[in-house]
C-alpha cells in the first residue's frame, strides 16, 4: 500500500511538472509573437511615413494614360504588383481599378505597365528616392478626369487629367 502512494505522488509531481512546463512555455511563446507583431507593426509604420511619391506629366491620348511617377520619399520603391491605379471617368462608368501588368505592356484594359526607368543605376528595376519612371495605361474609356495611384503600404498621390 505504501508504494501506491508513493508512485502515486510522484505521477501526480510529474503531472505538475509536464503541466508547468507547458504553461511557461506557452506564455514566453505568446510574448515572443506579440513582440514580433509589434516590431514588424512598426517597421511598416515607419516605412509607410518614409515613403512618397508624386505623379508629374500625366496625359489622356484617347483609350491610352500616360503619366510619370517620381519618388520623392526616402524608401525604394519595388512592390508594384501590390499598387494599384484608379481613374474616375465623366461619363456613366464611374471608377476604374487598374492591375500592375509587367508582361503586357499597354494590350489589356484595365491594366497598367511600366514603360521606362530614368537613370536606373542603382537598383534595377526599382524606384529609387530622386529616380522617375514612366507609365501606362489602357483604359476602356476615352474620358478620362482623375487618376490615383495606391502604393501597397497605403501612400497615394492622384493627379487630375
């Protein structure tokens, strides 16, 4: 009887260290992904601020836009496929959201393409802070008023046709 509740006991301390053990484990666990989500949070913010640019020489040649972006913030600018263009037409269509497209430059409506880079020395292919490139796109409508480009951390600049 005496060893019962001696193996007893000490399956009950081994319970309480298993049980321990995960709770700790657990808790540092959550602290580590809370501190991560906010460092992460907070480079983004920073980004964010760090980040603008302007649209210059913008024109409306019929079903065609063509406009020029420069970065005229402190951060490189290279995540176009999560930027996005809008333009508001003066007839019934309203509103029109415009995909990036690399590969079709200037066949699909709805669609928006980068034509060419000035002085891309440093960083091919990405927007440099200073540096401009010029763009396009093949819209469904001829009336074009006001267009909108929306940068994938939420800056945005809009120029009127």
């Amino acid at each position: 009887m005496a060893v019962a509740e001696i193996i007893g006991a000490a399956v009950g301390v081994m319970l309480l260290v298993v049980v321990a053990y995960l709770l700790v484990g657990s808790v540092i666990t959550t602290a580590e992904v809370v501190s991560t989500a906010q460092k992460d949070l907070t480079l983004q913010n920073e980004a964010r601020m760090k980040t603008d640019f302007s649209i210059y020489e913008k024109r409306d040649d019929g079903f065609f836009i063509y406009f020029n972006i420069t970065n005229t913030g402190n951060e490189i600018i290279s995540d176009f496929d999560h930027m996005d263009l809008y333009s508001y037409y003066d007839g019934q269509d309203g509103y029109q959201r415009y995909k990036y497209d690399k590969y079709n430059i200037g066949t699909e409506a709805g669609n928006w393409s980068i034509m060419k880079f000035q002085d891309d020395y440093v960083h091919p292919r990405q927007l440099d802070p200073g540096e401009k490139m010029w763009c396009m796109a093949v819209s469904s409508s001829n009336s074009n008023v006001w267009i909108e480009l929306v940068s994938g951390n939420g800056v945005f600049d809009s120029a009127i046709l």
